[in-house]
C-alpha cells in the first residue's frame, strides 16, 4: 500500500517536472552546472547523498533512497520555508562554491556534515530522511521488519512467540 | 438512538472531550437518564490502519503547543485529537495504582521545590472503583479473564530479567480482550496497538463507552468542537459552554453541569481562559493551583540489541511488566519507584528513539539488526512540582482564536537519580542474556499528562475535591488526568476510568437530591 502511495508521489512529481528528473541522474557533473534546472537537479544528487551518508544500507541499492528523495522535494514543493532552508543549507554546505561538498571523498562528506548536523537544515532532512526511507518496504524487509500482519490474521499464528534461544 | 438537544437546553450536562474520562462519564449519566452533549474537539477516526505513520497522522492533536523547560519546544507532549481521545493511542496498560502511592508524602516529604500531597480518596473506596473500571474495560487478567499470551519482547524482559534476579514480572492486565467478550474480538497479536487496533482488542473510549452512549436517548455526541470558554452566571455557577463548530463559527451550549475532560493539557488551558471578573486568576482557579504540578512520569526509553533475533515488533506492544522497584528504598538513592514495561517500536520510529539524532555508518549497522532489538520504557513515580504547569501564552493564539498553551517542565534531581538507576537495572536484563549495545533515550513526549486540576483534601492545597467537582464552583467537574493527586508510578488510564465512575455517580446522587 505504502509503496503504491509513494509511486503515486513519484509519478505526480515526473508530470509536474519531467526536466528535472531526467537531469538528476546526471549526478555529479550536474552538481557543477548553472540554470534553474540544474540548480535543482544539483540540490537533488546533493541531498540524495546526504540521506545515504545519513542512513547507508548500500545493500537495499539505489532504489530506496531515490524514492527517499522524490518524497522529501514532495514535501520542499509544497512548503516554500523548507525549500528556503534546504536551498540556503545546500550553499553552506558547498561553502559558497557550488559542488564544492559533493565532489570531497566520502570521509570529506561526513566529517563536513558533522560539523553542521545540530543545523536546521541538517535537521530537517534528517527527520523527513527517517520518515522516508524507514517507511520504505525494501528497507523494511531488509532489516527485518514484516509491517502489517491484519491482513494475514495477525501474529498470533504467525511467530510472535516463537523466540527458540533463549 | 442518539438525541440532538438544542443550544439553550440548561438541563443538559456539558461533557468537554471523549477520551476515557470524558466517555465514561457520559456514558454513566445518559444511560442514567440524564442528558448529555460531549463536545469532542477531533473527528471521528474513519479507518483504522496497521500503518505507524499514517495513523499517527490521524490520532494525533498537531494544534500548536509550546514545550519549556526539559521539553521538546514544538512537541512538548503527545495526545490524540479525535472521538475517543488519546485511547485510541495508548497501549491498553491498565495497572492499578498501589496503596502504598496513594500516600506519597511518606517518601516524597522531603524532597526540595515540591508540592507533593496525598489523595483524599480512602483507599477502600479506590479499590471499588477500580474493579467497577477493570469490568467496564473487559481488562484481561482480572475478573476471570485470563491474561494475554506474552510475545518474543515479553520473553526476553521475562529471561533476562530473572537472570538479573529480578522476580515481579508479567505480562501484566491489559485492557486488551484476550477472549472475545464486549462485542469485541479476541487480540490477534497484530502489533499496532498505539495505532488504533484494527480488530478493536483493545478497549477505547470511541468503542465502548461513547458507543453505548449513543444507545441511549440520553446523549448527543458532537465531534468537531473547539471548546474555547466557560461562562458563569450571577450565581457563580457555571452557566454556558463556548465553541468553535466544525464550519468554524461560534457556538454557545447552555448546561446543568460541566465536566471538563480535555486532557490535562487542555483542562486548565480551558479553566484559565474562562477568567471573569469574579475569577480573575481563571475559573476555578482560587487556589492558584490551575495548571500546575503537572506529572508526566519519569520515563526513559532503553532499547537494546539482542545476540539473536528477537521479533519485537509482532504482537501486543505493552504486554510485558516489571514490578520489583515499585516499592521504593531510599538506598538506592532516590524516594519513589519504577516499574518496567516492554515497549516495541516500528522502524522509523525506533531510529528517533534509540539514539535520538544519531546517523552515519555505525548507527545504520544498529538499525540494520532491527530484528535483533528488543525494548523497554521506565516509568517511575514523578513527584508533583508546583513550578511544572500549564499558562497561556500572552500573545500567541492558534485557529480557534485561543491562546496557546504553555507547557513547562523541570526533572526533579530525585527523578534525574531515579532514571540513572533504573537505566542501569534495564542494561542487567539485557545483558544477561548478551546483549553489549544498550542505549538509553531521553523521555519521549508525555502520553501520561496529570496533576492539573488535582483533587485534594484542603481546598489550598488543589482545584477538586474527593469527587472532582471544583471546589469553587459547585456545577463544574474536572474528569480526567488532570485530577490525579499524584503520579503514582502506573499508567493513568484506569485510574482516569474508575474517578470517572465514582465522580458519575456523585452527580447521579447530586441530582437525585436537587443539588444540582
């Protein structure tokens, strides 16, 4: 169900700005490129990378964190305060030259990211992160959550006390 | 069929909320035949899911507050908006309060900054009460009905613990139907219970009280209404009930009697906003003790990662006890006591609470071993502090054009030490079965709000007497968590239930006798 809703999301957002989504995954050179669209697709790659660095399971692949994204710029397009913050705390982050973070190594990413993590900015997309990708069924099933059991009746057949070592 | 009464009607009793003292209540009176209109704030919760995030949404009460003090400033505690109230999230816990914590001055006495005060409730008639409120609830594990099957979370806290030479352990009663009974299914150990419950196990406001309500020709249920005032008439009594309506106008409904049941946020909020000149510090209020000695219990949440997979997350979520540090021994440090309850948590959830604003490499190799978790909430006895209160906020108003509340609240050192030690307790259980990573959350905001509207013996001392009826104005009730006397270290719920059924028949009798 949550994912049919999240495909919803993703599908609202490729009517209302193909552009843009054909150009992410362009990734890091886009990071580098000027224009309305680019500065969005460089803010989408920039953030993407972020929620990675924040939560990696390189295991669950890209997917996951993909869909983390186009949940989160659902969110930015419809809240002009946040698209403000995360546009003001991408440039900080870039220190003022764009693509400036994106193009550190990983241990260059993260340590930049420490220093700013108690950030309005940091924080916010660390919860819309949360929300995001652990509401994510691939991620769910990956570190072992099995969701809603109503449908099969419940846990009570189903190993809710199954625990055998102790 | 359930009745429309009209506005000007003065012979009906004002209900403000439905949650489990404002339903109770209502039911009480209109099966007695006494008319009733409960003015509930929230909607009607349409379709209960089995998905954490989404109903979350929908149970929550999102109106702006402001948390001060240890509080978080934008959330400072967590209550449901919607028929039924915050039932339809709690977890079904439904413990009796110990004698021994009726009467807390006898360890809190000399505790600094406090206003600790015991009940002016005889215990006798507590005990009453509380199996009047455990029958009305269908709580399993009293009254013949047996207790609920403990899950994978109960069975570590129960292996561990007894490892840890702990002994009071328990799944513990539970308003949670462990046989079919009260039109209500068996509990399939769905896992959702702070969601609503999607087979309506558990016991909530919205499916038992409010619904035989609704039988009666006595009670009229109005969901979206704002409660923003209470007028009083020359006669010092309250006279007239103020609320904004679903389309956003301005409602008047005369009344009999009041009963504020708006959760003890909401109460005082309420009272305080109800000055006139004959109440200038808020209706009710001449004791100063509106809105103060809020109580919210000393909680932590500890969450550990277990050697093997633990399952935590598959069936009833509070349905595990430990009750050896009720009783409390100064040699540990601090007066008062805990008790222990598993709780268990979905994904994302679990990644706010464990280690709150923790990220990176390390954190998500935790989270990748959500299998492996297994989790526990403190929950110790929070002595009443009169600087912890609810005001109004001097300028800022929300929707309804009312003054948003403010929610400040200070740990006692008595309860930071209490936190310590049964942090330190939690991390034996697990580790004795393994377990090296132990982490200790802060307090997640309060479900448990209480205190205040407390009842007291001496009208100096709180806003309600023995029955909940304000000692200064002699129509108007407060009938929920706002009238504990104290925390005592239990979750409230069934202790708001069976006030609520004494305090009904109090009005029953009041009535009778043309007393009110």
């Amino acid at each position: 169900m949550r994912r049919s809703w999240a495909r919803r999301a993703f599908i609202d957002l490729m009517m209302k700005a193909p552009l843009l989504l054909s150009v992410a995954p362009a990734g890091l050179a886009a990071c580098r490129t000027a224009g309305p669209g680019a500065i969005a697709a460089r803010q989408r790659a920039c953030v993407k990378r972020i929620v990675y660095l924040m939560f990696p399971h390189p295991e669950v692949g890209d997917e996951p964190y993909e869909r983390a994204v186009v949940g989160i710029f659902d969110l930015v397009g419809r809240r002009p305060d946040l698209a403000a913050l995360i546009g003001q705390g991408l440039e900080k982050l870039d220190g003022g030259q764009p693509g400036a973070w994106i193009a550190l190594d990983e241990a260059g990413q993260v340590a930049r990211l420490r220093e700013i993590e108690t950030s309005p900015f940091f924080r916010s997309v660390y919860q819309a992160t949360i929300d995001h990708l652990y509401n994510d069924e691939r991620v769910w099933s990956h570190i072992g959550y099995e969701g809603s059991s109503f449908e099969k009746g419940g846990y009570l057949g189903r190993g809710f006390d199954d625990i055998d070592w102790l | 069929m359930a009745k429309v009464f009209d506005n000007r009607d003065d012979g009906v009793v004002v209900v403000i909320g439905s949650g489990a003292g404002g339903a109770t209540v209502s039911r009480e009176l209109s099966s007695a035949g006494i008319k009733v209109v409960c003015l509930e704030a929230g909607g009607p919760v349409d379709r209960i899911e089995t998905d954490a995030a989404r109903m979350f949404g929908k149970l929550t009460w999102f109106d702006k507050r402001i948390g001060s003090g240890d509080l978080p400033a934008d959330f400072p505690v967590w209550s449901g908006k919607n028929v039924g109230g915050t039932t339809l999230h709690w977890t079904g816990s439904t413990p009796r309060i110990p004698q021994a914590e009726f009467a807390p001055r006898r360890y809190f006495s000399a505790l600094a900054d406090c206003s600790v005060i015991d009940w002016p409730v005889p215990y006798a008639e507590m005990e009453r009460a509380y199996e009047r409120a455990e029958r009305a609830m269908g709580v399993s594990g009293t009254h013949g009905w047996p207790k609920l099957p403990g899950n994978n979370n109960f069975r570590v806290l129960q292996a561990g613990g007894r490892k840890a030479g702990l002994q009071k352990i328990d799944v513990g009663n539970m308003a949670i139907n462990s046989v079919l009974q009260g039109g209500r299914s068996a509990c399939l150990q769905l896992g959702f219970c702070v969601s609503g419950c999607a087979v309506q196990a558990k016991w909530t406001a919205a499916n038992t009280p409010i619904a035989q309500a609704l039988e009666t020709e006595h009670f009229e249920l109005r969901p979206r209404s704002f409660v923003v005032r209470i007028e009083t008439g020359a006669d010092g009594r309250a006279s007239e009930v103020v609320y904004v309506d679903a389309q956003g106008a301005r409602q008047r409904q005369r009344a009999r009697a009041v009963c504020v049941a708006a959760n003890a946020i909401d109460t005082p909020r309420i009272l305080l906003n109800s000055d006139s000149s004959r109440f200038p510090q808020g209706l009710a209020n001449r004791s100063g003790h509106v809105g103060r000695n809020y109580m919210k219990h000393v909680f932590s949440i500890v969450t550990a990662i277990l050697p093997k997979p633990v399952h935590f997350h598959r069936g009833t979520q509070n349905s595990g006890k430990v009750y050896d540090f009720v009783t409390g021994d100064p040699a540990r440090g601090f007066a008062g006591g805990f008790a222990f309850e598993q709780v268990a948590f979905d994904p994302a959830s679990l990644v706010r609470l464990a280690r709150p604003g923790a990220w990176g490499q390390e954190y998500a190799s935790q989270i990748r071993r959500y299998d492996h978790f297994a989790a526990l909430l403190v929950m110790g006895e929070d002595p009443a502090q009169p600087a912890n209160r609810v005001t109004l906020h001097a300028t800022e108003k929300d929707q309804y054009g009312m003054p948003v509340p403010v929610v400040h609240y200070v740990d006692h050192p008595n309860s930071r030490a209490m936190r310590t030690f049964a942090q330190a307790r939690a991390r034996e259980i697990y580790a004795a079965l393994g377990s090296r990573e132990v982490f200790f959350g802060p307090p997640p905001p309060a479900t448990h709000n209480m205190g205040t509207c407390r009842m007291a013996r001496r009208a100096e001392d709180g806003v309600c007497d023995a029955w909940g009826r304000t000692f200064d104005v002699p129509n108007l009730f407060v009938s929920d968590g706002s009238l504990l006397s104290s925390s005592g270290s239990s979750n409230p719920t069934l202790t708001i239930v069976a006030l609520a059924l004494r305090q009904a028949d109090h009005i029953k009798e009041s009535m009778r006798r043309a007393e009110l």
